[in-house]
C-alpha cells in the first residue's frame, strides 16, 4: 500500500530543525567562561525537542485505501451486500466471468443500502443487492437502467442455544420479535440500512414495536461480524441462511431458532447503473455482467455453490432466462398415461411430468427422520420449485398430497412455499414427500399428484 506523509508533520520536522540550528552556541572559544554556564539554562531547547513528541503520529501518515472507482481499464466495480461476500458466492463464481470476459471484477461489500448510494453516486458500474423495494426506488429515480432478478434464499433468527426470549419453533418471524422486547434478551441489529436491517425494520413495523432500551444493540456491522459478535454475546438477531450456514463452519453457535415465515423470503437483483451518473462507468460492460449473471450456466453454478457442504443450495436460481428453461425443459400436454406427477386444482398452470424430467430438475439432500426416529438422508425436488411452475392462484390456501393408494395428506400452500427443506424424494418408481419436522402423515409414499385448493 502506498504510504503518503502529510504535509504539516513534513512541516514541523523542517521547522524543528532551523529552530535548532538558530539557538546552537558558536564553539565555546568565543565566551568568557562565566558565561558559558548560562547557555546551559538555554540547554531548555526542550522547545525545540518537543516536536520529537508529535511523531507518533506516524498512523495517519499512511494514507487510508482507497475504493475502487469505475474507469479503469480491465476493471469492473461491482457494489454489492455483505451476504454474497461472507458466504463465499462471489469467490465461487467471479473467476468464472473474470475468465470469460478479461476483466478483474473490483468487489466492494457493504450493506444493501450504502451499495446502492455507491451505483446513486456513480461510483460503481453495477450492484447486486437485496432489498426489492429500495431497489424499485433506485430505478424509480433514474439511478439504473436495467434490473433483473438474480436468485432468492431466506432469512432466519438465530440466537443462543439456551434460547432466553423462549422463541425456538415459532413459525411466525413478528411474533418472536415481540418475544424478544418483552423479555429484553440481547438484539443485535445490522442498524446500516442494509437488506437485512431493512427486513429487520419491517418485522418490528410488522410486531408494533420500536425497539429501543439496552438490550438492543445497533452496530453498523456487516452481516458475518454481527454474527461474531451476537454469538459473543449470546445475543439474537436477523441473519441470511447463506451466510449463517458459511459461519456455522467457523465456530459460530448459534442456532436457527425461527425460520418458515414467507415474510423471511429474501430474493436479489442486480442492476446496471445509469452511465450519466459518470462518464467512466462501464456500461456495456455492466450489461455484459448481467447477462452472464442472469444466465442459465451461471444459475447452474449458483445452484451448485456449497451443495456438497449441506445438502441444498444456499442461493436458488431466479432468473427469467432460468425459469424459462425450466418451464420449457417440462411436456406441455404429456400423455395421462406416462405422468408420474400431476398438479392440479387452483393454479396457473395444470403440470405433468414423467420420473425421467421431475429427475432432471436440479436437486436438494435433506436429513429427516424415519418412522423410528433415525435420520435419513433424502434426495429429491423442492416442492415450492414445482409449485411454483404451476404458479398457485392468489386465494389458494391448502396443498393436498394424492398417493397411488388414494391416502391423502394436507398442508398449508403458505407453510409449504416457505418451507427450503421439503422436498419431493426419489424413490425406486415412485415419489415421496419429505417434510422435515412436520407431522409423520404428511411423509407420504408412492405421491401422484399434488392438489392445490
């Protein structure tokens, strides 16, 4: 890192030295020697030592780093949140666009919030954030030009073990933040306007309460340092999956204790800034970004990230390029007769599939416990990813499971599109459904069709 001096401490050095050289007595030869103890009194060029006081300030001779500004050649600035930086996303696909395109991508993670005040400034060429309604702002504004959905995981509260407040298993995210301010357990807020602290605010808009009072902390942290320090503290607070499974391999202890809510639901996008904001952003380079981000082979990537560590996807693909595969890789009128799953009732879209296409679709691993309670791993489809292609009408309220015996088990639609672990499992000709930690009649075996009412 480049070191700069600052020019006052260059200038009190200098000054020290002439003040030095003035006041120094000729040779003794020339006073009487009576006189010559007096000069001892001026020995208090003290004055002119005390500037040996002032070098500690060598700290603030090296300049602070600077950030990385759009305009360079071969570089694209990319402002993003702390969740895609913490949980190792970027470091998994970036090299991959690097590569392809010849550019080193510039990363600065910050909040969702100060990102985006970056792209307003015209100090970034493109952000990828998550907060959808700040995001529909900073178009409305005519800071961006182009914004495309990305991928989606999920919020969840976390906290210690011993669980104080009493929250572990509510369903309902506003509901346990009431919990918390009632017994004052230690909150620790993101307090930086980031995607997180934004839905934050929302639960406890959502809760009727603003929480203020010791117990609750606002730090200005990004999200994996937060997680640090509440897990210091035995504090709670609000985390994306991603980045809260990342630092669970670091040590961190605290636990998923609220999780499900469809308030917790936490998509992305990114979006291209307005190049007038700077006559250095690199515009068709941004867009070079986004389509390759939006991209089937990239989703594909942000799919695989981490799988292999837990089982699922830590982000999910949400790309309209994405779900148009998707929804063409499936039969428009398949043969009743070769359908191995249906769903019907009050959706969009009527769906069939053979065992061959649901296989082909990309999977999920889950642990979930068998009828004498032993942990089994399972491979299968998400069924919000299904139900989602059906596309489920506005008042649709329930979810009915169909088996080949004509045994059937209900769900609420609401409970089942948050649900990141339910899935539809791969049996030997068959399909199962797996929810994990549900009730054991909703573990239903040889499924055929799925019912939405």
């Amino acid at each position: 890192m480049q070191k700069r001096i600052s020019p006052l401490f260059s200038f009190i050095i200098l000054f020290s030295v002439l003040l030095a050289a003035c006041v120094a007595p000729p040779a003794p030869t020339q006073a009487p020697p009576a006189a010559t103890e007096a000069p001892a009194a001026t020995e208090a060029p003290a004055a002119t030592e005390a500037p040996v006081a002032t070098e500690p300030p060598a700290a603030p001779t090296e300049a602070a780093p600077e950030l990385p500004a759009p305009g360079v050649e071969g570089h694209l600035v990319l402002a993003t949140t702390t969740s895609t930086d913490d949980s190792g996303l970027l470091d998994f696909i970036l090299p991959i666009f690097e590569q392809e395109f010849s550019q080193k991508v510039d990363v600065i993670a910050v909040g969702t919030g100060q990102a985006l005040k970056l792209g307003e400034d015209g100090n970034a060429d493109v952000v990828l954030v998550h907060a959808r309604s700040s995001e529909d702002k900073f178009m409305g504004a005519g800071h961006g030009v182009r914004r495309e959905d990305v991928m989606y995981n999920d919020f969840v509260l976390v906290g210690p073990e011993a669980d104080p407040a009493g929250i572990k298993g509510m369903t309902n995210a506003a509901d346990a933040f009431k919990k918390i301010a009632e017994s004052e357990a230690i909150f620790l807020s993101r307090g930086d306007d980031s995607g997180t602290h934004v839905k934050e605010k929302a639960i406890w808009t959502a809760a009727g309460i603003e929480p203020s009072g010791d117990w609750y902390q606002s730090t200005g942290l990004g999200m994996g340092d937060l997680l640090t320090m509440a897990n210091e503290q035995l504090g709670y607070t609000l985390s994306d999956r991603a980045t809260y499974l990342s630092r669970s391999k670091k040590g961190l202890e605290l636990v998923v204790l609220v999780e499900g809510d469809p308030t917790l639901f936490n998509p992305y996008g990114v979006i291209a800034v307005n190049p007038e904001k700077n006559p250095n952003i690199q515009a068709d380079m941004a867009q070079k970004f986004i389509d390759w981000i939006v991209s089937v082979p990239t989703q594909e990537k942000i799919a695989e990230f981490s799988k292999a560590d837990w089982g699922q996807s830590l982000f999910y693909p949400d790309s309209t390029p994405w779900k148009e595969a998707q929804a063409a890789a499936k039969p428009t009128e398949p043969a009743a007769e070769i359908a191995a799953l249906k769903i019907t009732g009050k959706v969009a879209s009527e769906q069939a599939w053979t065992e061959e296409q649901i296989k082909a679709m990309p999977t999920v691993e889950v642990e979930s416990a068998n009828k004498s309670g032993e942990m089994i791993k399972y491979t299968g489809v998400l069924l919000s990813e299904l139900l989602k292609m059906a596309e489920p009408a506005s008042d649709a309220t329930k979810v009915v499971f169909v088996a080949d015996d004509g045994y059937t088990a209900e769900i609420a639609l609401a409970d089942l599109m948050a649900c990141v672990d339910c899935i539809l499992a791969f049996r030997s000709g068959a399909f199962s459904s797996v929810l994990p930690g549900q009730s054991g009649a909703l573990q239903v075996k040889g499924v055929i069709e799925i019912q939405v009412k």
